[in-house]
C-alpha cells in the first residue's frame, strides 16, 4: 500500500510540473487609461534600441542566479509615453500604477512618479535583445528588467503578457 501511495504521489508530482515556456510576441495596455492598445514585436523594434548591458540576475535573498550579457532593449516609459491615463488634471498621475505581469502569473509594479519623475525610469527596459539574441527567437520572448535593482530577479519578468494601468484612490 506504501508502494501505491508513493507512485501516486510520484505520478501527481510530474503531472503538476511547470510547463513549458509559452512566447509572447505582443502585450496589452489596459485599466484606468482613455484607450487601451496591443504592443507588438514590429512596434517595439521601431522605438529606439538602447544598449543595456550586462545584468548579475539576483534573486530575494541577493544570491546571483546568473549573467544576461549584451541586453539590448526600449525604456519602458517610452512605450507609456503614448498611454493617456484616465486622468482630469496631471496632479493626479501620482495616484497611478503600471501592474507588468507575464503569462505565467508573475506580476511587478512601477508606480507612475517612479516611471516618469525618478532615475529609475531610465533604467526599466523591455528587453528587445540578450546574448545577441532577439527576443523573437527567445522561449523567453517579451522580458522586462529595472537594470538598476539592488536585487534584480526582483522585477525581472519573463513572457511580458499585459500592463494593467490602475489608480489608487
């Protein structure tokens, strides 16, 4: 019965297992915003490229997990730039939130004064490029780094999905 048991759980284990990569090559631009878009691979290759560098990918703890050398990709502020928020005075952008989230479920958060009124807006790109490989190409696809994080695993996100723009009241 032990045996059983064991093979049940072994079998229900490998069932549960993570799937496979599933590629974005387009995102949405939703929420609290006058008119929602789809950004695709042809729209991002259009903005300009900027090179990024090479990331020591860290996880929560600090410890490095590994190096992604030659990123190439576009400051995700430029991509926003174009978003209209659903806002009746510009003093209240403050008030907005950007929610990244890739298919798998994983979401970070840029608050709309960090985009657009600090340093780190400078820093937070949709990868376009990694290892001298185009993001097409990559089971990854559409990724996101702030490249400045202290600990950058953090916000690194994989198969960029959808950005949910909200307000906090």
């Amino acid at each position: 019965m032990k045996k059983l048991v064991f093979l049940f759980l072994l079998y229900s284990a490998a069932a549960f297992a993570q799937e496979p990569l599933k590629q974005t090559l387009s995102f949405s631009i939703s929420g609290q915003i006058k008119n929602p878009s789809i950004i695709t691979m042809d729209s991002l290759n259009s903005c300009p490229v900027k090179a990024i560098g090479d990331i020591k990918v860290t996880d929560h703890t600090g410890t490095f997990k590994h190096e992604d050398d030659r990123l190439k990709g576009v400051l995700l502020k430029d991509i926003l730039s174009h978003t209209q928020l659903a806002a009746n005075s510009p003093k209240l952008f403050s008030r907005f939130y950007f929610a990244c989230s890739g298919n798998d479920g994983y979401t970070v958060v840029y608050s709309w004064n960090e985009l657009f009124n600090t340093e780190v807006g400078n820093h937070v790109f949709i990868i376009l490029e990694k290892n001298g490989i185009k993001a097409e190409k990559m089971p990854e696809s559409i990724q996101m780094t702030s490249a400045t994080d202290f600990k950058t695993g953090r916000r690194y996100l994989h198969n960029l999905e959808k950005i949910e723009v909200g307000e906090v009241n």
